[in-house]
C-alpha cells in the first residue's frame, strides 16, 4: 500500500482541512485543477507534515472516499480527512482527463526537479485577513526561521545567477532587504537599496508609481550604480508589480541593463508579471 500524502489546505474560516491523496503527484494534479476552478486556494507545493501532525494525527480520523470527476468521466480516486467539519468535501470540475494529466505531469516535474521549492513553499504561512478584511498575507517570518528553508531559498536564488555577470543586486525595501545582500556577497556583486521616499540622505534619484489610490516613489542614491553594469532586482513577493517597475525604470534611466527581477512569492492574482511586460521575472512560489 503507498503511503499517503498528507497535505494543509488553508479555508478563508481559518480552520485546516487536510487532503490526503495516495501520492504526492496525485496530489499536485489535484492542486492544479483547484486553482484551474477557483475552488480553494492552495499553495504552489506541498506541505509534508503539519508541524503539529504528531497532535492531530489526521490518519486516525475516518476517512472518506470522494473522487473527482472530469468532463470525460474519469475519477480521480481521494480521501478527505477533516478536523473542524462533518460533511465530506466534494469537488467538480471542468477540467478535461487530457488536460488533468498534462498539468499533473508539469507539476510532478517541477517537484521531482528541484524538492527544496515544497520546503520553503511549507515554511511560508499564510494569516487570513491580514492587514484588513480578505486578505491572504503571505508571512515569510516562519520562512526566516527555518534555517534549512531560508538556506535553500538563498541557494536557489545564488545558483540562478552566479554565472550571470551580475554587478548589482538592488532590493527593493523592505523584504527585499533580507533575501538582497546575502545574494549579494555570494555572487560578488554589490547591494544598492530601493527606498520609499525620504529614507536616504544624499543626493537621491526617484521614480514615481501609481497605487490603487493615489501615487509612490522609489528613490535610490546617485552614483550607487554606473551606465552599462547588470543588475538583478529582488525583493520578497511582487502582487501588482508597481514597486518593482519603479525600481527597474529607475535603473534603466541610468542605463543599467537589468538582467531580471526575482521574487520568493508571486501573487497570480493580482497580475504584476504582467506590468513587467517583456522584462524577466523568476519566482519560487506561486500563490493564487
């Protein structure tokens, strides 16, 4: 018998309900179809355990079985195992067999292709309504604290781009402030912080965007950077990308080529990969 998968969803009440799938690429098949249908928001990996699994002990509860249909008729076999609610949870979708096992097959790949993504993907917690009401605040704090996850996103990050002739990495304040300067130092180039306004002394040079409600600025020193260096832009998760094209036009004004920006998180949602237009974005997690 496989061993079975099993997995936090978090649910807009903020009670867990923990999916259980035979194995971890029937798992990430499911996950796809989820986000495809906007059932329940999940996370781009996997989570393997809970930290508090030896308490919960999900694999003593009953268990249900509740297969999913495709358009073509084909099951999906599952089974539900749930804290805080009595009912079995049932999922339909509209997701062809063949288009299923494509996006299975993609994401087992990207899983088997480097494991270290679910790692830090589990170390991140989500806070429902957090700053305000409906929203899902991605937490990187708990990712900080887990020295094997935050090595590995560092990691990831130093192998993506210590051949790429990199003279700058600029973060963007704040969070890109933590993951900048160790990329940094690894790959020999210099950090140039990204500031809101009136946070540096000097001569600064600044660049203005536009928010839901009214306009920002981007500001960095004069100087910090030369025309015709290469620059990677960093910061923790882009949402709407309004900060980090502020931050690529400032360098591009003072003609620094930036080779591309990175992220930890990336919000799907909220479309900032767009706003960066033809300009490169690499991103760790996905979160819709």
């Amino acid at each position: 018998m496989t061993n079975t998968v099993w997995t936090k969803l978090p649910s807009f009440k903020a009670k867990p309900i923990y999916l259980a799938t035979r194995s971890t690429a029937a798992f990430l098949g499911v996950k796809r179809i989820m986000q495809r249908s906007l059932l329940l928001r999940c996370s781009n990996s996997i989570f393997l355990p809970p930290p508090n699994s030896h308490r919960l002990r999900p694999p003593s509860l009953k268990r249900q079985s509740a297969p999913i249909a495709a358009s073509s008729g084909a099951q999906l076999p599952l089974t539900f195992s749930q804290n805080y609610r009595t009912a079995p949870i049932r999922l339909h979708c509209s997701v062809s067999e063949s288009q299923w096992k494509q996006d299975r097959e993609m994401a087992t790949a990207d899983e088997q292709q480097d494991p270290r993504i679910a790692r830090i993907s589990s170390a991140i917690r989500v806070i429902p309504d957090f700053p305000k009401p409906g929203i899902m605040f991605q937490d990187i704090t708990t990712l900080l604290l887990d020295t094997k996850a935050f090595k590995d996103t560092i990691d990831l990050f130093v192998e993506r781009y210590r051949d790429k002739n990199i003279s700058v990495v600029a973060g963007v304040e704040a969070r890109g402030f933590i993951f900048g300067p160790p990329i940094a130092l690894a790959i020999g180039a210099k950090f140039v912080p990204m500031r809101k306004p009136n946070k540096l002394p000097g001569e600064v040079i600044s660049e203005e965007y536009s928010l839901e409600y009214g306009t920002d600025k981007m500001e960095m020193h004069v100087g910090a950077v030369e025309a015709g260096e290469h620059a990677l832009v960093i910061d923790d998760l882009i949402a709407t990308g309004g900060t980090l094209c502020a931050a690529v036009k400032l360098l591009e004004r003072v003609g620094v080529h930036v080779v591309e920006c990175a992220c930890v998180i990336e919000l799907l949602g909220l479309k900032g990969r767009e706003r960066l237009g033809d300009r490169p974005l690499f991103v760790l997690v996905n979160s819709t």
